[in-house]
C-alpha cells in the first residue's frame, strides 16, 4: 500500500464512518456515487482516494460495505486496536469518557486520570479515576497506545511528557497550546475555538453568497416583469395601476412570499 496523503486519511475515516451507518441499515452493495455524496466529497475525489487501498470495486456494480470498510479499517490501524487512557475529567473530559462510539470503532477506553481529589476515586462508567502521579506506571501497564489530554493548557505539557515515557507514541490535545514532543510521537490537536472561527468563515461566505444570488435573482425577475408588461407591487400590496397584488396578499397572511 502506498503512503496516503494526510487529507486522504481524514477523509478515509469519514468514509468508514458512512459505510459503518450503511452496514448496520443491512446495505451490502454501495455505488462510488452514493458513496461519495453521503460523504460530502466529489466521486471522482473518492476513487482516487480508494485507489490508495489497492483494486476496490467493481466498475457498474459498486464496493461491497463490508470488505470496504475492512479494507479501510486496514489501512487506519484500526484492526489492531486501540487502548485510550485520558487525562483530565472535567466537563469535556468526562463527556469523552462516556462517548459509546469509541468502542464501536476500535478505541477501548482504558484508563481515566485527574490530579483534582475530589473526582479521583469516583467512576465514570465503568472505569474508576485515578490520580495523575500514577499515570506513567499506569498507562504502561495497561498497554496504552493513545493518550487524550483534556486538561487545562498549563499542565499539558507536563501530562504529555508523562505519555510519551510511559510509551505512548499517539497523543490527541484537547488544549490550545502546543506541545513539544520527540519525532516518534504523533500529536492531533483539536482547537474548538478554531473550529468555531472556521464555521464563523463559512457561515458568513454562504450569507454573502446568498445575498449575490438574491440580488441576481431579484434583477432578473425586474427584467422579465417588464418585457411581459408586469409591474411589481409596491409596499402597500398594490401595482402601480392600484389593482391588489397577490404575491402582497400572501406575504401579509402568512409573512413570507414563498408559501401563501
């Protein structure tokens, strides 16, 4: 298998994600199209990122869920599986504990660590919370392969070095600030101020864009009143030739133009 672009990955796991929802709907084949659409991306994009796992499907009939979803579960490690220890149970640390869908996708939930002794020695679920000082020997000795920090950003660092000695070479960061670690070690870092902004980004391109499309839409309709002899209504419901109008009528019932 050749080494997959970074992008190609993201994607490759929302793909899993979809063919997972299509298995248990009892769906057995899947056409690139379909694929691609419930995945958000382009059909063409979709091949090429498939073509990363080797020959997929046949042409005119589709993947098969199942052996794709193996083959890509394959290719992300995920049919090793995964054992998580997390640090930090606060809000957002306690609610990551108890996600359900980590388990359904190859990520067992190992250990749970804070250094506030109020939470340590309550359970969240199944596991008990430990103290942070034991967290080296701990996530050593349960064969942790990722560890999640979802402390406050000024003990991070300092949990992120406890990972790596104990031999956890995957670390994904809750916090904002960076974290320096050794060349074998891979860390994700999840800013959700940054995802908000990027939404921010998006959620103000679609209002601009809309107000382009209305302004089109709307000189366009000027434009085909008066070559048919049309005369928009004025504020007060009524034509310049003061007939009523019933595009006005509508809007005053129910306060919208599109369904009277």
């Amino acid at each position: 298998m050749r080494d997959i672009p970074q992008a190609t990955v993201t994607r490759l796991a929302t793909y899993l994600r979809v063919l997972g929802m299509l298995a248990d709907e009892g769906t057995l084949i899947v056409s690139s199209e379909e694929l691609a659409t419930a995945s958000g991306v382009g059909s063409a994009k979709l091949r090429k990122d498939l073509s990363f796992l080797g020959p997929n499907g046949v042409r005119g009939v589709g993947y098969d869920v199942l052996r794709l979803q193996a083959r890509i579960e394959n290719a992300l490690g995920l049919d090793r599986g995964h054992r998580v220890v997390l640090v930090g149970v606060g809000n957002l640390g306690r609610a990551l504990a108890g996600y359900a869908g980590f388990d359904r996708r190859g990520f067992t939930m190992a250990g749970l660590f804070d250094a506030d002794p109020a939470r340590v020695g309550t359970r969240v679920g199944n596991l008990t919370i430990r103290h942070v000082d034991g967290l080296e020997a701990a996530a050593r000795e349960l064969g942790a392969t990722i560890g999640v920090i979802a402390t406050p950003d000024d003990a991070a660092q300092g949990v992120c070095d406890l990972l790596v000695r104990s031999g956890v070479r995957s670390v994904l960061s809750f916090a904002s600030a960076p974290l320096a670690v050794p060349d074998h070690v891979e860390v994700r870092r999840v800013d959700l101020s940054v995802e908000m902004q990027v939404l921010s980004f998006h959620s103000a391109r679609n209002d601009a864009l809309a107000q382009v499309a209305g302004g089109s839409h709307a000189g366009l309709t000027d434009t085909r009143r008066a070559a048919s002899g049309l005369t928009a209504p004025s504020a007060n419901g009524h034509t310049a030739s003061g007939t009523p109008s019933p595009v006005a009528s509508a809007a005053t019932r129910n306060g919208s133009v599109i369904a009277p």
